[in-house]
C-alpha cells in the first residue's frame, strides 16, 4: 500500500512538471539553439525515411550534423522528432520538439522524487524538488528542447541516487535504478554528461561502497553504448565515435564565442570570477541567503549534506579550470545552481529540527505546512519570471535593469522572438520587405518561414551586407545580446515598428532602417566582425525547406 501511494505522487509530479513547464515555454520563442537541434533532428528523420541507407555517403549527406552546432549525442532529438509526429496537430511543431524534452526532465525528475521518498517525508520530498529545479534559470533551460535543463535534472538524479545507495544498504535496487538512468542519459544528452561520474565515484570510493562502484561503472559502459545507439554517424566506427565523444570537450574550447561582462567584450576567455559573478547575480535570493547561512547553521555533516558538497565542490572546481567553457552566462555551470539549492534544503531542516526541538506543539502543523508553502513560494518566483526566465535576474543585482548598468549580458537566445512579435511583423511590413537580423542568425527566420509562420514574401538579409555588395535591407530585427550587438547600434534612432520588453529593459526591436542606421552598424560590425564565426554559405532557403518540409 505505501509504495502505491509512492507511485501516485510521482506519477502526480510528473504530470504537474509537463504541465508547469509547458506553461513556462509558451511564451518564448523560437531560440537559436533548438533550431540548429530542430534541423539536426529534421535531417535524421528524413534518413530514417529514406529507409536508413548504411553507408557514410548517406549518413554523412543526409543527417545535418555540425561539430559546432550539433555536438552532443542526438538522443532527445530522436524523441523531440517522435513526439512532432504523435503531437504537432495539438501542440504545432515547435511545442511538441519542447514537450519531448520535457517528457524526460519530468520523467527523471518524478523518478527521484519517488527515491527520494524513501528517504523523507512527502512534504519534505517536494521541497527537496523544488528548491533543487525551481530557479528560474533552471526552470527556463528545462522549458526549452535544449540539452541543459535535461542535464541538471540528471545531476540531481544522481545526487539523490547516491544519497540513497550510502544510506540505505538494504535496498539497491531504487537507488541502482536511478543512478543507471541519470547517468546513461545525461552522457545521451551531452558531453559534459561524463562529469556526473566523479562526483559519484569518489563518494562512493570514500564510502568503500565497491558494489555500488561497479554499478556506476556498468553505468557508464552503458551510457557509452547509448551515445553510439542513438547517433547513426557512430554506427559504422564506433570505437572511433566513443573517442571523438570524448575528446569533444578539448576540441570545443579552442572555438571562440564571445561573451559580454562587466561591460567588456571577452572573445575567447573570461575573467576567474566569471562564474561566481554570473551565479550571484542569477540564482534566486533565497537560494544565496540558504548558502550564506549554511556557515553558521549546519554543523554537522550528515551523509547527503557531505555528498552534496561533494558535488557543488567539484562543479566550483570545474567552474575556475581555465579550459572549461564559459559562455552564455551560466548555462555551461548550471548545476551549480541546483546544489545550492540544495544546501538550502539542508539549511532549512536544520532551523525546523532546532525550533521544534524547544517547540514541539508545531510539530505535527510545521512538518505539513511549512515545506508545501515553501515550495509554493518557490514556484511562484518562477512565474513571476515569466515570460523569459532565462533573462532573470535577481533583486540583489536590481534586476534587468541593474544588470543592464552593470554591464552584464542581457538577451542570448531570441526568446522575444515569439508568435506575438511574429504576428505584428507579418501584418506590418510591406510586400517583399528586405530585413537583416542581428546577431547574424538566419536560420532562425528561415526555419520560422519554411513552418508557414513568417510570410513567404519577406526576404532575410545578412547584417554583413551593411558594408558589402550584397543589397541594404529595409529593417533590422536587432536582438540585445550585448557581445555582438553594441547598444548604440540597438537603440539607433529611427522608426521603430516592434519593441519587446523584460522587467522594463528592452530586449528585442524592429525597426526601419535609415542612413544613420548604416554608417553606424556598418562601423560597428566591421570592427567586430569575428565576434561570432558561423558557416552560412550552405544555408539556404531552398536547403531549408528541403529539411523541414515534412514537419
């Protein structure tokens, strides 16, 4: 009977988190990386229809892989092209790609929650959850149908898998379970994957648990398989794919990709505080002052409150390294936030055990109320950062705002780019309408347009066409990513037919382009035209349309 119950509140948390962040990704837009991961998945499904030919002129023609675009093992692309197949008549194309990415981060997420309650109460369970995945960074990355939210969940799997193997030593089997499925598919999902394995394994070492060391290491012979199972270029070389899967990371830090901090433009590397900065300035309040507290409230050291430093003292290492990837503010250290959430958790115990402690008539009231409210704050503060969490800021920064002063990074991803932006576009611009896009991201408006959203009047131009033979265009769509885009090219006068804004910051405008408008941008991109190197050349309308036609 109890585990029946168990399974009932999972099978509830999974059905709430495909709610929750169906709700947090219907506002954003098409964003830069789900269309790269939206061809890619495009391009496999169309193999596959072509009755998967095994050979590597087939493969390597077909599948629209690219060592910068699409790097990481395609297992949520196969699911988010399944999902487009069963969904798309009720959710569009774009909403059922997300919902498969959702699918697995509810799945794994629901999946802990149940380990977990066998470790803690019902109410203390749900905490656990929310304070671990309900930031809004985290929150806005799992709304997406990107690889990183889907990451950190998995991060987190592991962490209570873990928790779960060293306290309990009767039962194997949930927390094996666990641990087997974190880790396979976050080494599925991307390469940084790999890294949920040390933490573990020097838990585990520490611990003399060699039985549960050797699952960990079938658990990662296993995930290895998965990487070469779910990507057809691996297929006729596989032992050489594992190689190249692994040795990605050491390849990837030498391709520049610029970064905006502190009012400086870093083009390939940012400063040592880079990381601490950016976690300060987006993790939620709460989330610091359960960190800061920890210092003077935890004074011992319990098995999971150990592990867990465990791990946040490995993603702090990794953090500093100077080869490890920093860009696009804290995307690439994202698990960070979820420990300390974490420690939060822990904080929050420890204060509850020492109050009832002197007041044990709340007892029964406190262990029921207190979490379920907590958790509710928590989401609140994830709605409340709609419409793009990945935007947010937090009020010790002064939000969008502050950070805009301050000089960090504002926009990354074109999340304003939405339907409603879309639409305005569509019904305002003038038959064959030439419009460049800033930063230089064609793609994005092409795939939108082959989908049937964008007229197939308008015509994209390159912003590098500013100062070349090719054509002026008409009007810019200018995104505030502040690495490539200068504020002053962003806020250029001239008619301005579109403005999207965030927490009173504007991060997205159309406008119609005028002779100012040129010499300035054209200035401006000269002098910054390595900011962000892509090959274009190959991308084409009709290329395009070839790849999406069938969605």
């Amino acid at each position: 009977m109890k585990n029946k119950i168990h399974i009932l509140d999972a099978v509830a948390v999974f059905l709430g988190l495909l709610v929750v962040l169906n709700w947090v990704s219907d506002p954003i837009g098409m964003t830069w990386d789900e269309v790269t991961y939206l061809r890619h998945a495009s391009s496999m499904a169309r193999w596959f229809e072509m009755g998967m030919p095994f050979d590597a002129v087939s493969i390597n023609q077909t599948i629209a892989s690219s060592p910068y675009l699409n790097p990481h093992p395609p297992l949520l692309k196969w699911i988010g092209m399944l999902c487009i197949y069963v969904l798309k008549e009720d959710l569009g194309v774009l909403g059922a790609f997300r919902f498969g990415h959702h699918f697995v981060f509810s799945l794994i997420a629901s999946l802990t929650f149940f380990i977990s309650r066998g470790i803690l109460q019902r109410s203390y369970a749900a905490l656990l959850l929310s304070m671990a995945l309900f930031q809004p960074r985290i929150m806005g990355q799992a709304s997406l149908a990107t690889s990183d939210g889907v990451l950190v969940v998995c991060f987190f799997g592991g962490f209570v898998a873990t928790w779960k193997l060293i306290e309990d030593d009767d039962s194997f089997k949930p927390g094996a379970l666990l641990l087997w499925m974190s880790v396979v598919i976050a080494m599925s999902v991307k390469v940084t994957g790999v890294l949920l394995l040390i933490p573990i394994a020097t838990v585990f070492l520490y611990n003399r648990k060699f039985k549960e060391l050797a699952w960990l290491f079938f658990a990662a012979g296993s995930g290895l398989c998965a990487v070469v199972l779910v990507d057809p270029q691996y297929w006729l070389h596989p032992i050489h794919g594992v190689v190249e899967y692994l040795t990605y990371p050491l390849q990837r830090k030498s391709i520049p990709i610029t970064s905006f901090y502190l009012g400086e433009c870093y083009n390939s590397g940012v400063p040592w505080h880079y990381a601490w900065v950016m976690l300060v300035s987006v993790t939620p309040e709460w989330a610091l002052v359960g960190l800061v507290s920890a210092l003077i409230v935890l004074r011992k050291a319990h098995h999971a409150l150990v592990i867990c430093l465990v791990f946040l003292g490995f993603w702090a290492v990794i953090a500093m390294a100077p080869s490890t990837p920093k860009h696009d503010e804290i995307r690439q250290f994202l698990p960070i936030a979820t420990f300390i959430g974490l420690i939060s958790f822990f904080v929050i115990k420890e204060v509850e055990q020492r109050f009832l402690q002197r007041c044990s008539y709340f007892n029964g009231c406190l262990k029921f109320v207190w979490p379920y409210g907590l958790s509710c704050i928590i989401l609140a503060a994830v709605a409340l950062s709609r419409p793009y969490p990945t935007m947010y800021y937090n009020s010790f920064v002064g939000g969008m705002k502050g950070a805009s002063q301050k000089g960090l990074e504002l926009a990354l991803y074109f999340e304003p780019f939405d339907d409603v932006v879309i639409s305005q576009m569509n019904n305002s611009l003038p038959h064959n309408a030439k419009i460049e896009i800033n930063p230089d991201w064609r793609l994005l408006f092409l795939v939108q347009q082959s989908l049937g959203k964008i007229r197939d009047d308008l015509w994209i131009l390159s912003s590098k066409g500013n100062y070349s033979p090719l054509p002026l265009a008409d009007f810019s769509l200018l995104l505030r990513r502040r690495a490539i885009i200068d504020d002053e090219v962003f806020f250029m006068p001239g008619s301005l037919l579109i403005q999207r804004d965030y927490q009173g910051e504007s991060v997205l405008r159309l406008v119609r382009i005028d002779s100012g408008f040129h010499k300035v941008s054209r200035e401006f991109f000269r002098s910054n035209s390595s900011l962000h190197q892509v090959e274009y050349s190959r991308w084409n309308k009709g290329a395009i349309e070839t790849l999406v036609d069938h969605l």
